[in-house]
C-alpha cells in the first residue's frame, strides 16, 4: 500500500512537473533593440498578439525592448544556444563577416529593388536564411527598416562630394562596411560601441554618426542631430529570428502558427516602411534636425565611390568568390 501511494505520488509529481516544464517553454522571450513605443515594438507586440490567439493561448511571449537582454550580438549568440527564443535586430557581424554582405552601401537603391531583394523567396533572402541555419538560428521574417543617412552635430559642407575631406569624425558601428564607407567619403571613422555612441556626440568624441537612419537617430540620437543627410549609405532590414531548439520543440501546427504570424508581420511592415521612413526624418525635421538637401546625382557620385572603393575590400574579407556569386543575383 504505501509502495503503491509513493509510486502514484511520483507518477502525479513528473507529471506536473512535465506540464509546468511545456507552458515555461512556451512562454518565450523576444528582444529588440529600440525603447517601448517604438514602430519595432508595436509591430512584435502584435506578433506576439497574433501568436497568442492563433494558439488558442499556447504559445506566449514577452517582449524585452531596449536590448533589455544585452546586445544584439550577444543576444544573437543567445538565440543559437536556446537561451532566448526570439529576437528582431540586425545580424551580428561578430558571429559572421559574410553578414556584411547585406550592408554592403548601395547594395540596393530604392525600396522596389529592396522588397525584390529582401522579401521571401529572394536569393539574397536565402544567403541570410542559410547564414542563420549554420548558427542554429531559425529565421523567420525580415522587417526592412530604412535607407540609411548620416547624423550631425554640427555643421559639414560639401556632403555630396565624397572625394572632398569633411574634417568631421563619425561613429560607425562595429562593421568593416561602414568603416570604410566613412573614410573613403571623406569622414573619419571612429568604433565606437551603441551604448557609448550618445556620450561620444554629446561631449565631442566624434562629430556625428553614420549606420543608422532617421528612425534610429530619432529614437537614440535626436538630442544630438543638428543635422541629417539622407545619403541612403545603406538598406537597413532586421530580421525576426527564433532559437532553431525552440522551433524544433514546437509541434507542426505551431511551427505553422509561427511561421504565419511572422509572415503576415512583414507583410504589415512592407506595406508601410517606406512612409514610414519620410514620417521619421520629419519627426526629425520638427524636433530642430535641419534635413541637408542631397541630388540624385549627388547620391550617385556617393554611391560609385562605395562600390569602387569599399565593395572590392570587403568582397576580400567575407570571400571574393563566395560574395561575389550573391552580388551577382541581386536584382537590379
């Protein structure tokens, strides 16, 4: 009798503890990395809505906006080792360097070019699907954000003409791409770390930021930007990304909730991204930012210089042959 009432007690105790062990796996956390409020954030709170009702309440997340859970490289690493279930946030260079390839400058020119490129189905969707897969990350949807410009402090003449010196000094993020990108325009590069970069413009470190656009400016760099040049330097898209573990755990009807739900939250962001990006350099424009006035020609000039000085080093560093096959399927 009592063997009998331990066995049972044990049988009800692993089953309780299964089921506590299959809702804490379903309750996953998503990091991104700008404040509350935010579009990204609005946009994964109704992921995540969506995601829910699908479900039937199965499948619950919570959001960590603010790179909450640490940077989004580290954060990335996070995501391929489970201990993160999902994320929205560039690519992390520092796990591969054939990440840059996206960023390449100029890569792509206007927002046609970018959804034929980005959007499902696209080779160049595929390079970073696949460049994912071999991190042990399952990704799930692009969120395209902006073409990028530059941000200043203060005042920079002759801003079209990349040949020309500028005799500023500009934040760029840890990437070769932007680097380069900076010093062969007639800027001067500076790495400095995101969580650094606001302090550096404020007390005069560097005299401006390049790697981001209006969007990210407004929401970090707005008390900073005196002025904003949009260049285009770059196709800026973060991509919605989930544990290849966690995805694995799911059952086929979940996996297709999630896949749908994500799906259907880059349709939602394809559809609005390009006002999207006029909205925030307004939002700049009205905070006290003067919006530097650049021609398509100007651009151009910018552009050719990018791609005959910049592409070549960085084709060498992710693997001449290798990159230059992706670039050749980029649609034009």
């Amino acid at each position: 009798m009592k063997k009998s009432f331990i066995t049972g007690a044990l049988v009800l105790l692993a089953g309780v503890s299964l089921l506590a062990g299959s809702v804490q796996a379903k309750t996953m956390k998503i990091s991104h990395v700008r404040p509350q409020g935010t579009a990204i954030d609005k946009d994964l709170h109704w992921f995540s809505d969506t995601l829910k009702e699908a479900s039937g309440g199965k499948l619950k997340t919570k959001i960590y906006p603010a790179s909450a859970l640490g940077d989004y490289t580290i954060v990335q690493e996070r995501v391929s080792l489970g201990a993160i279930s999902f994320a929205c946030q560039p690519p992390s260079t520092a796990a591969d360097k054939r990440f840059q390839l996206i960023y390449f400058p100029y890569i792509v020119e206007n927002w046609q070019q970018a959804q034929a490129n980005y959007g499902a189905g696209a080779p160049l969707r595929k390079v970073v699907e696949g460049l994912y897969a071999e991190q042990n990350i399952h990704m799930l949807a692009a969120w395209p954000v902006y073409f990028g410009g530059i941000s200043f402090n203060k005042e920079v003449k002759n801003y079209g003409n990349p040949d020309a010196p500028k005799g500023l000094k500009l934040r760029v993020p840890p990437m070769k791409t932007f680097q380069l990108l900076a010093d062969e325009t007639g800027y001067l590069g500076t790495p400095i770390p995101f969580s650094d970069a606001f302090t550096a413009v404020q007390t005069g470190v560097v005299d401006g930021v390049i790697g981001s656009g209006a969007e990210g400016y407004y929401s970090s760099f707005r008390d900073v930007t005196k002025y904003y040049l949009p260049a285009n330097t770059h196709f800026e898209v973060w991509y919605l990304i989930m544990s290849q573990k966690d995805f694995d755990k799911l059952s086929a009807e979940e996996q297709a909730q999630v896949q749908d739900a994500a799906s259907k939250f880059e349709d939602r962001r394809w559809a609005v991204a390009e006002a999207d990006q006029a909205a925030n350099e307004k939002k700049l424009a009205d905070y006290g930012a003067v919006i530097l006035p650049i021609t398509d020609a100007e651009i151009g000039a910018i552009s050719k210089k990018a791609k005959t000085t910049v592409w070549p080093v960085i084709l060498n560093d992710v693997g001449k042959e290798w990159g230059q096959s992706v670039l050749d399927k980029v649609s034009k």
